[in-house]
C-alpha cells in the first residue's frame, strides 16, 4: 500500500529549500570571523578540504536516507532497524525544542535592529546599548529578573511567520517562501558587498580577510574548526535535510544536488565574509585603528561593530536596515527547514493534520523561545547551543553514518544515488562514511570534551553549566525516547522493498 506524500514542485524549488537551510546567519558572521583568525585566504584549503571530504558525502548520505527510505528522520531510520529510530527522533526534537528556540529570538533581534538602524537608536555606544540597555544582560545566567517585552514581541512575529509559511505546506508553503528568500537574500547579500567595497578603507578590510598566512594551517585546530565549520553550514546531523530529499521524486539527481547545495552554501559565506571585513576595514580606516582591534566574534560583530561602523558610513541607515533584513531572511529560511523536520516526523508517525501540528509546534515553540527573551537570555542560550551543537549534533553524525554504513548497507545507498545522479559516488565515498567521516566527528568531540574539563565552557560555573546545558540536553533525550516508544499509525509505512542493482523489488 503506497503512502502519498508530499513533493516538490520543481528542482529549483528543492535546491532553494536545501541552501536556505544551509545558508545561516552563521554564513554571515560567523566563517567570516573565522577564516580571518585561521589564516584568511590561507583558511579556504582546509575549507575545501573540509568540504569535499566530509561535508558533501554527509550531504550525500542525508540525502540518499531520506530518498531511499522515503520518510523523515524517524522513519527513515525506523525502515531500517527499529532500534535505530531514537537517533532519529533525538535530532528533530533538540532543534525543535533546543536550536530554534533561541535561532527565532536572534532573528528578532536582527528585526529590532532593522527599525534601531534607521535612526541609529545605539547612538555613541553601541556596545553599552545592546548589552544593557536592548538586552539589560545580569552578571551571571542565573539571574533571571523578567522577560523583555520588546523582544519578546518581536520574537512572535517571528514564529508567526514560520507558522504561515511552514502550515501551508512543501509546495505552497516552504517551497515558495524560499522561491522569494533565495534570490532576494542573494540580491541583498551583493549589493551590500558591492556597496561596502566602494567605502573608504574597504580593500584594506578585504585584503585583511582574504590575504594567506599559510603558517597558522599548519595547526590541527584550524583543521578542526574548519571540519566543524561545515558541518554546522550545511545543517548536517539536524534531520532537515533528510526530510527534504523524502519529498523529492523517484528519479531525483541526488549526488548533483548535495554538490549544488554546498557550494552554493560555501560561495555564500565566502562572499558574505567579504562585505563584513570590507565595512570592519572602513571602520578601522576612520578611526585610525588597526583592523584586528575592530573585529569581533560572531554576535559582537553583528550587533556592536557593525552599529559603530553605520553610524560613521554614507548612507549607514539605509545599509544597516539592508544588512539586518538578510540577516532576517538567512535566519527564517533555516528556521522554517528546521520546523518542517519536525513536523514531518510527527506527521509519518502519527498521521495528524499538518495545521494542527504546525499551529501546535509554534505555539509551544513560542512559549520555549520565552526563556531566552529574559534579562538572562543570552547567557542561556550561549550555553544551549554550546551543548547541542557541539556534542548533539556531532554524536548525531556519528550515528548516522554507522546507522547507513554498518547497520543498513553504504553500497546499496551509493547504488540508489548512482542510478539517478549524473554525478557519481566512487566508491571511495562508501570508506568516507564508514570511516573517514566518524574519525573527524570523535576527534572534534574528544577535542571539546578535553577543553571542557580542563575549564569550564565560557567562564560559566559548573552548576550553571549543568542546570541550563546538561540539562536541556537530556530533557530533549527523554522527548525523543518518548516519541519512540508510540507505535507508528500504519506499520505498512515502515515498509520498503528490497531493490538488486537494477531497482527490481527482490521478494525477502
């Protein structure tokens, strides 16, 4: 009995879906700041490196579970072996409840900001505004002394919009929106690298972030970071991309898709990078300062060097409402896909009515995304995504490419891939996830947790690191283990016939 899902209306469609879960705020500020302190253009070789031999056969192997298998994380692991379904569920439920819930309040900051950059609402101190006046941040993450309003406000419309894009569905709903964020996100994203380089000092920013200094590649921490990097890029071990690819078609070019998507997500960051250090090289023009005592990580630069730089450029208010929209439009472009895993795994398994669903996730997502709209919200959420990202989401990978190499059959994926892809996977790519790939995901974990036992993540106390992290991240385990133990509503789901090399259904 065949099960009718969804599909994508066109391959466009699916590839604009797949890169605006890719393409983050991350992209914008965060490999930027990275490939600036791990050598500059000297960076992109292990990048590249990085990308071709874990992120796109990661990609590729997403992709070929959810085609293969037809289903959402769950079910797809679930046709598999039913004991492997937890490590389905465990990924959609801790960005549900983890990783969304606070990636909706950073995109309502950048929402506030848009209106806060027509009028340079930061005056003089930028850095004094966002920290106590916008957030009113305490000393410590335990010091929890209200919700703020305006934050909180911003962050429902936020959810507000992926409930009505996600609630109309793949086709009318994700699809569409993404027809729309895509392009206007990349038009956004050029014009404002082509107007920043036009500012007085840009070149030296440029050249500050692109010029070779071959002597750091040399650390294997810089190779870490750049594994690390486009694992989180290209939103692998989220379940996101698995859910995609079970809506494409039969006879969809797998291989080729996974290759458009990283690099599409990769020239992305790189020329997004180069807008940033061109405006942080005017800055440090005008001020007279040298350009490594303007830079800052990650949401420093977005929200305390970039006011500071409006406030002095041509035109900085228009430029500031531009750059913040993008940041809003690569931030809901990821946040729908990461709803959507969700969703469709409760759909597969229950067989519920998708508006009920998606009305009942936001809602409650919502309600989770209030913690991190308090006076605390940014310590919380810098010790939610320290533990999610860096030990969810890896363990997560792990257990997919033993779940697809070793428990299911990495040849008969790579044959699934292969009779419809005009990019073919070697056979080398079947060593890569057995092996190559696990090795890189336990050498970046072991690496983590050698740090956080010789000091605790962030200058947090252990009991905070516990309480908030530890915590969170066993309270989405339980969820997950929760939603295993239901039965599925139609067993025959979890049914998918055996195919020999030549897609013949082989009678078991």
């Amino acid at each position: 009995m065949a099960v009718n899902r969804d599909q994508w209306n066109s391959q466009i469609g699916f590839l604009f879906a797949a890169v605006g879960s890719a393409v983050g705020l991350g992209n914008i500020w965060r490999f930027s700041y990275m490939a600036y302190e791990h050598g500059g253009g000297a960076f992109l070789i292990p990048y590249v490196v990085a990308l071709v031999t874990c992120g796109i056969p990661l990609l590729v192997l997403e992709f070929a579970l959810g085609h293969e298998r037809t289903g959402s994380a769950p079910l797809a692991f679930a046709k598999i072996n039913r004991k492997a379904e937890f490590f389905g569920w465990w990924p959609v439920s801790f960005v549900m409840f983890g990783i969304v819930l606070y990636y909706c309040v950073i995109i309502a900051w950048c929402l506030n900001y848009c209106f806060y950059s027509l009028s340079f609402a930061w005056g003089q101190d930028p850095n004094g505004f966002f920290f106590k006046e916008f957030l009113k941040l305490p000393k410590g993450p335990l010091e929890i002394h209200g919700i703020n309003l305006k934050i909180l406000l911003s962050t429902a419309v936020i959810w507000f919009l992926n409930w009505l894009i996600v609630f109309r569905g793949i086709g009318k709903g994700i699809e569409l929106a993404n027809k729309i964020f895509m392009p206007l996100l990349f038009f956004l994203t050029l014009f404002l690298v082509f107007w920043a380089l036009t500012l007085p000092g840009a070149t030296d920013g440029a050249l500050a972030y692109l010029r070779p200094n071959f002597q750091k590649i040399s650390r294997i921490g810089v190779w870490i970071d750049a594994y690390s990097q486009i694992f989180f890029s290209l939103s692998l071990g989220f379940g996101i991309m698995i859910a995609y690819a079970s809506y494409l078609p039969r006879k969809a070019d797998i291989a080729k898709n996974a290759v458009m998507t990283s690099i599409m997500d990769s020239l992305f960051a790189i020329v997004a990078g180069l807008g940033v250090f061109a405006v942080l090289g005017f800055m440090a023009n005008a001020k007279g300062l040298p350009i490594s005592k303007v830079v800052s990580e990650s949401i420093g630069l977005a929200f305390v060097a970039y006011p500071q730089a409006l406030s002095i450029m041509p035109g900085g208010s228009y430029f500031g409402v531009f750059f913040f929209l993008s940041l809003v439009v690569a931030g809901l472009s990821s946040s729908i896909s990461i709803l959507e895993a969700f969703t469709s795994a409760v759909i597969d398994k229950f067989n519920m009515n998708r508006g009920f669903v998606v009305s009942a996730v936001c809602f409650v997502g919502f309600l989770g995304s209030a913690i991190f709209t308090t006076n605390a919200g940014l310590f919380w959420l810098d010790i939610v995504d320290h533990f999610l990202t860096h030990y969810g989401l890896v363990v997560v990978g792990i257990a997919e490419c033993i779940i697809g190499a070793w428990v299911f059959d990495v040849e008969r994926l790579r044959r699934h891939v292969n009779k419809t892809s005009s990019i073919k996977m070697p056979k080398v790519w079947d060593g890569i996830i057995r092996y190559f790939v696990p090795a890189i995901l336990l050498t970046i974990v072991a690496g983590d947790l050698y740090a956080e036992i010789h000091k605790p993540y962030g200058g947090y106390s252990w009991f905070a690191l516990a309480m908030i992290g530890i915590n969170w991240m066993m309270f989405t385990i339980l969820i997950a283990a929760f939603l295993t133990k239901f039965p599925w509503h139609y067993e025959y789901m979890l049914y998918t016939p055996d195919e020999d090399e030549e897609g013949q259904n082989i009678k078991e």
